[in-house]
C-alpha cells in the first residue's frame, strides 16, 4: 500500500532556460527524490509545431527544448549528499547522446526547481538542481511476469544493449533487472548514477553475466513455488508491476546511501 506521502502532488516552480512554469508533481519513489511531472501545455510550442516545415521544428527543438516538452516527463532532484552522482549521471547522458531517445531515456536538460511548500521549513532558499528526463512507458525487467520472463529472449536483448554501451565506452555501473526496461521489442537502460567509462578491470561482460543470474534466481524461485503451491486448471501469473505501472518511469525503486562512485572526467 502506498504511502500518503508517495500519492501527494506538489507543486514545483521550475526555472527552464528561458522558460519560467509551475507544475503538479507526484513523488514516484518513497526515499528519492523522483517525481513524474506534469508539464502545462505551451500554446506557442503547439502553434509552432502545426506550422513549421519539419526540419526548421527540428532544429528549433533542440535549440529551445523547454518550449518543446512533452505533456509528462521526469523530475529528478539532486541529492545533496550524493552530488557526485548526480554529475556523473548528467555527463553519461550527454556522453551517450547518440541513445538517447531509442536505448536510453531523453535527457530534455537540466532545470532549477523552487518548491514554495517545502522552502517554508528549509534554511536554504536557493532553487535545487535538477534534470528532466523522458517517461519510459516501459515494464523493469525485475517486474516482469514470470511467464513473459521465461518466454522472451531476455539475455539476447540485454547482450544488444549492452553492446551498445560498449561500443559508447560505457559501464553501466549498477547492473540490476530493476534499472532495465522492456519497451515494446527493445530494452531501455535507466539509471545512470554510478555510470563509468569502459575500463579492463569492470567489463560489461561482468554486469551481463550478473543479470543472467538474476534472471535465472527469479525464474527458480518461481519454479519453487509453483512445486510448494499447485494449482488445479489454468494458472494465472499476476503481473508484478511497479507502483507507477500506469506510467513506469526511467529509475529503480530503491537505492541505499552507501554506493561506489566512479565519476567521469568530463563529458565528451
């Protein structure tokens, strides 16, 4: 059951680039910092875009994303006990630039936020950094039902992904089911907090053979308890959805404090 807390909106004041707006967020995971933000329409934008020949909307959107956001998008604050993490996330999108949109979520850019409700209790008045982000509509690996979970060429699927970083000189740096999203007939890769470049001592071959197991520990662990429990006729194996199943959104739902951090240099 959810949380009052995780159901209730805020509002945030959001400061991007030349774009000034308030919106109603919705706290997506209990002990982070993480809303699914509902942007208001832009009329202008909207306009713009019915009008204009496709390649001057192109370039414009990339020149003023904020005028350009989609209905919904990702609100993730910087923690300011982990902000190291929180640049090392920012130079991995920008570094994978050429993912963005297929493999990894859109990184829209990053923005300043002014909660009004929250400034009321905090000493610091000053705005919080943050990035918006595009709503996967995806399932995590992790949530999967177990039928689709035996079924689907899973290992096939992560190995082109995650020959993809390899190829961007990537390590994903926190490889679990939960940070791995099935869309459509693709796998999207989320979470890039603890992102490095590609070194000879941590290889992707290593986080790929780490998901192997995981996914083989979950399918047992469903075997065992279709043995311990089973069921006269047709079995129906409930979907394990994330809270967010309406909108899954682009990160895992936990993390502890007490991670590795392994910071890019700079973002090429």
């Amino acid at each position: 059951m959810e949380d009052d807390e995780d159901n209730k909106i805020i509002i945030k004041d959001i400061q991007f680039g030349f774009r000034r707006f308030r919106a109603p967020a919705k706290r997506i995971y209990g002990n982070r910092n993480i809303f699914l933000l509902d942007v208001p329409p832009n009329p202008i934008a909207s306009w713009l875009s019915f009008w204009m020949p496709q390649l001057v909307r192109s370039w414009l959107q990339r020149l003023l994303p904020e005028w350009f956001l989609p209905t919904s998008v990702i609100l993730k604050e910087r923690n300011p006990t982990k902000a190291d993490s929180y640049e090392n996330e920012i130079a991995t999108y920008l570094h994978l630039r050429s993912l963005q949109g297929t493999h990894i979520p859109r990184l829209f850019g990053e923005v300043a936020v002014s909660d009004p409700h929250a400034q009321r209790y905090q000493i610091s008045k000053r705005p919080i950094p943050a990035i918006l982000l595009e709503n996967i509509e995806g399932v995590s690996l992790h949530n999967l039902p177990i039928k689709e979970l035996r079924n689907l060429p899973l290992v096939e699927e992560l190995q082109n992904i995650y020959a993809l970083l390899t190829k961007g000189g990537v390590v994903h740096g926190d490889p679990r089911l939960h940070n791995f999203l099935r869309v459509n007939k693709r796998i999207v890769a989320i979470d890039f907090e603890f992102s490095r470049p590609l070194s000879s001592k941590i290889t992707n071959e290593d986080e790929l053979e780490t998901l192997k197991i995981e996914i083989e520990k979950r399918k047992r662990q469903a075997q065992g308890a279709e043995l311990e429990h089973p069921v006269q006729g047709p079995v129906i194996l409930n979907s394990l959805r994330v809270r967010e199943s309406s909108g899954t959104t682009t990160h895992d739902k936990q993390r502890g404090d007490e991670r590795p951090l392994y910071p890019w240099g700079s973002a090429t």
